[in-house]
C-alpha cells in the first residue's frame, strides 16, 4: 500500500489494517503502534506487496549509522588489501 504520488515521490508501504465502505483503506506503518489518521482511497493504491524479504531493513538501517559506515568502509578497506594476496590461476 502506497501514499498518493501527488504527494510525495516515495511510495512508503503500509500495511492495510481494515477496509471501509467506499472502500477506503485505514493502514499502519510496519513500526508505528497506531492506525494512519486518515484512510486511503482505493484509487490511491499504487500496488500491492509481492514478497517480503526479513531483516533487510534492519541491516540498511544498521549500516548507514556513522559506526556501520566506519565498518562497512574498513571491510572494503581490508578486502582491497587482501587481493594481491589471493593466488590467481593461470591460463
């Protein structure tokens, strides 16, 4: 479920928690505790959610902290030292 794009660029996904008549959708954000305040048209539905894939979010929040960042960098750091050490074949 999507928020209009009239309104914003990104197509945040919530998920629908009821349907009213109309329909209108009431949704909520995956880390919100509450219902949205206002519901959404059926015509404001940009799609729906065709595979879910856990935790990714959590990783991409993680990693762009200022400590993920240092860490991702010294990872990339230390693989671009250890390849010369890493023997070849040879055709």
């Amino acid at each position: 479920m999507a928020e209009p794009a009239r309104t914003r660029r990104r197509h945040p996904a919530h998920r629908i928690v009821a349907v009213q008549p109309g329909p209108r959708f009431v949704t909520r954000g995956d880390a919100n505790p509450v219902d949205d305040p206002n519901p959404v048209a059926a015509a404001d539905v940009h799609g729906e959610l065709w595979y879910d894939v856990p935790s990714v979010g959590t990783v991409r929040d993680r990693l762009t902290t200022p400590a993920g960042l240092a860490i991702l960098g010294g990872v990339v750091l230390l693989g671009v030292a250890l390849a010369p050490l890493v023997p070849r074949e040879r055709a």
